[in-house]
C-alpha cells in the first residue's frame, strides 16, 4: 500500500477555478476523510487523484510516484462510487471477478482473490445471488469487493453511503471501518456527512469552496477549529454561535458579555488573546458543554424541545433571536414558550474574531468565577 501526495493542485474549467492550490499527505495506510458542503470540491479532488479528471496544474503522486498524467488503470488505484454500478445479469462472484476477466487474469487466481475479498466482507453465502435479490448495503459490499480483488495501492470512496437509508448507513459505515482495519489499506473517502467524517477518518481534510480549510484528527478538528466554519461544520449539532464584546482583557482573561442574553458577563480563561475591550466578537459553545453546575449562564426562551429517549434538544433563543440549542439528559417536562436558564465552563468556550478566525491564547489553570456587572 502506498501515500498519497498532492502539490499545488489545480482545477478549471476554462476560467472557472475549482480546485484551488490543494497541498495535502495521506500517509500510508490512513483512512483520509474529504469532507465539506455541497461544491467545495471534495469530489473533484478526488477523481482527480484517480485520473478521472485532469489536473490543469500542480502534482499528484501515489507511493511516490508521479501519476499526474497517468490514466486511471496505471495509478494503481480502485474506486467505489455512490452508485453500485455491477450488471444485472451476473452473479455477485461474476461482478467481484470481472475486472479481473477483462485483464485476463486465470481464473484459479480470480477465484482464489474472489473467496479472500467474499470472506472479507462476509459474501460468502450470497456469491449466486444477482444483484436484485440483494439488499442496498450487501449491493454496496459487493462494490467494495470489486475494488478489493484488484490488490490496489489506494482506495477511494466517493459518497458510497448517499444512496441507502439510515439503518444502512450506520451498518455500511461499521463495515468500511472494520474492512480498514483489517486490510490496513490507504483509504480516501468522501463525504458531506460530518458524523461519517468523524467516525470513520484517521484524517479529516475539510473543503470549502476549492480550498482547504483545516485538516486533522477528528477529535482535533472538534476540540480546536481554526475558524467559525470548521466549528460549525465539524459536530452534530452544530456549535452555537452568539454575538459578544469583550469588556475586559487581563491576567485573568477575557470577559465577555453577550448580546440579547439577560446573562451577566464570564471570563473565558485564555490570556494573550488579541481582543482589546470594545472588540466584538463570537462565541462557541457546543450544545453538548451545557451543564447544571457551569458557573456562567445563559437566560433564554424555549421554542421546541426533541425528546429522543435517552438525551433531549432543546431549541431556544435570545431576546435578539440568536437560536441556541441545548443537548440535556433527564429533561422531561420542559415545553416551548418556557424560560431556559443552561450554564456552561467558561473554559469550554470559544473565541472568533469578526472574519471568523480563532481568537487563541493561553489557557488560565484556574477556573474564573462568574464575573459581576
């Protein structure tokens, strides 16, 4: 198996920018995610990588090699896309060997890597069923099992998930991460699915219109965004955004007071922080670092409440219509129209300047108390 190195990579079409600048790593054997809204480019730069679109500018190599102008059949790669794409009229051994006929390849070895990859993928008692007696995800296995008897360096997915429903999804998406771990396979995958991002990637790489914006862990890019984008892409529910100014930036750190919350103002424990008093800001909370014991609170009213079982959302706002949601366990009784009061750490919060960017500093090992008007 083999990395993938992208330089300076470009796209256009005429005067069109698609893809602008992508210099990225995969390193062997990760499980890379590209994630992003609808058009950023996600899947062009991946077709890219696998010679399905040209590269107007920059560089791509796999294992080291520079596969830039190769055609897709010598990159060595093997795609799953978010159509099963397999012929009706064959058995789900005959679709998993085809590539393999076309390539002539004997049929001991086609056979010997079909029973490898069926077993891989747990087809073994569906290998005479044509593709209409199979279900969405056994369909999708099938797919993948194409691309695994091909031995290639790299594996790409591109939204191979979109098309089943959500059970599915959740099943596939256990089946893909299992299969990664087991053949330890260099893996790049697309998605707009945040959570599959999250729970599948080694490394997320997050798009936004051609560019990237970030790249890192899951758990990195949740903890520490570099910018209101990322904070609100990256978690489900999304991270609550609420308009503030900074009145007072000291040793202890900065104090903020929020607009339309009938909320005293808190000290977020960061010193260093670039925010002169009278600077407007945004601050993050995620819905989930809501608490009963947080010693900042927001005073808010109830607009609806979800009640899932074992937690709840509560959707709220501020006396500016700014929405809030709350992720609680236990709530039972609150209804819409009520007043909501959630408390939070200060030291859960996050700080963006007017462009969005992070506003970091250094974190206070002391917990500030609530600070008084």
């Amino acid at each position: 198996m083999s990395g993938v190195t992208l330089s300076d990579v470009r796209k256009s079409y005429g005067d069109t920018k698609v893809i602008h600048g992508v210099d990225l790593q995969v390193d062997n054997g990760e499980f890379c995610v590209f994630v992003g809204p609808s058009g950023c480019g996600k899947s062009t730069l991946l077709r890219m990588v696998a010679g399905l679109e040209e590269t107007t500018a920059g560089s791509i190599a796999i294992g080291g090699r520079d596969v830039t102008r190769l055609d897709p059949s010598e990159r060595g790669v093997a795609m799953v896309f978010q159509t099963y794409a397999l012929y009706p009229h064959m058995t789900v051994a005959e679709n998993m060997g085809f590539g393999l006929r076309m390539n002539r390849v004997p049929k001991a070895e086609i056979d010997t890597k079909v029973r490898e990859a069926a077993g891989i993928l747990r087809l073994d008692a569906l290998m005479e069923r044509k593709p209409k007696a199979l279900s969405g995800g056994q369909r999708q296995r099938v797919a993948i099992g194409r691309a695994i008897v091909r031995g290639p360096e790299v594996f790409l997915f591109d939204e191979p998930l979109s098309n089943l429903d959500a059970e599915l999804r959740v099943e596939m998406r256990v089946e893909i991460a299992r299969l990664h771990q087991e053949i330890g396979a260099t893996m790049i995958y697309v998605t707009h699915d945040q959570v599959e991002a999250m729970t599948l990637a080694d490394k997320i790489v997050v798009l936004r219109a051609g560019r990237i914006e970030q790249v890192g862990a899951p758990l990195t890019l949740y903890d520490d965004p570099d910018n209101v984008f990322i904070a609100g892409f990256i978690g489900s529910p999304r991270m609550n955004m609420l308009a503030g100014e900074v009145v007072g930036n000291d040793a202890a750190g900065v104090t903020v007071r929020l607009d339309g919350v009938e909320a005293d103002p808190f000290t977020i424990p960061l010193t260093g922080v670039a925010a002169a008093p009278g600077a407007k800001v945004t601050v993050g909370i995620r819905p989930e670092h809501f608490t009963v014991e947080g010693s900042a609170r927001l005073r808010l009213e109830t607009d609806v409440v979800e009640h899932l079982g074992g937690e709840s959302y509560i959707y709220a706002h501020n006396r500016t219509g700014q929405r809030v949601i709350i992720k609680t366990t236990g709530v039972r009784d609150q209804r819409s129209g009520q007043p909501v009061a959630p408390a939070f750490h200060p030291a859960s919060a996050l700080l963006f300047d007017t462009d969005g960017l992070r506003l970091r500093g250094t974190a206070v090992s002391a917990q500030p108390s609530l600070v008084a008007n």
